[in-house]
C-alpha cells in the first residue's frame, strides 16, 4: 500500500473519532464527496491484496 492511504484511513478515523465522541460535530457534502473516490479505491486496492477480485 502506499503512503496515501495511510494519510486517508487516519483522516478517516479522526473523522470518525469527532463524529463519536465531540460534542457538536457535523460532517458537510463539501468535505465528505471528495473522500467517496480515494475510499473506493483503496478499497479496491485492498480486496485485490486479500484476493477477492
């Protein structure tokens, strides 16, 4: 794997992290989109590591 989905599965679980436990959190369109492709990818990515595709 390289470094960016490193840099994305940590932005992911900040993200989760505030949506858990801060107090007033909320996730936006404007910043969510833009995760839905690189997230898709590196899901890919994955399955083909482990052999599912």
């Amino acid at each position: 794997m390289n470094k960016a989905y490193g840099r994305l599965l940590t932005e992911l679980y900040d993200w989760r992290q505030k949506g858990d436990y801060d107090n007033i959190f909320d996730f936006d369109a404007k910043s969510v989109i833009p995760l839905f492709e690189p997230v898709y990818e590196m899901i890919q990515r994955i399955e083909e590591e482990i052999g599912i595709l």
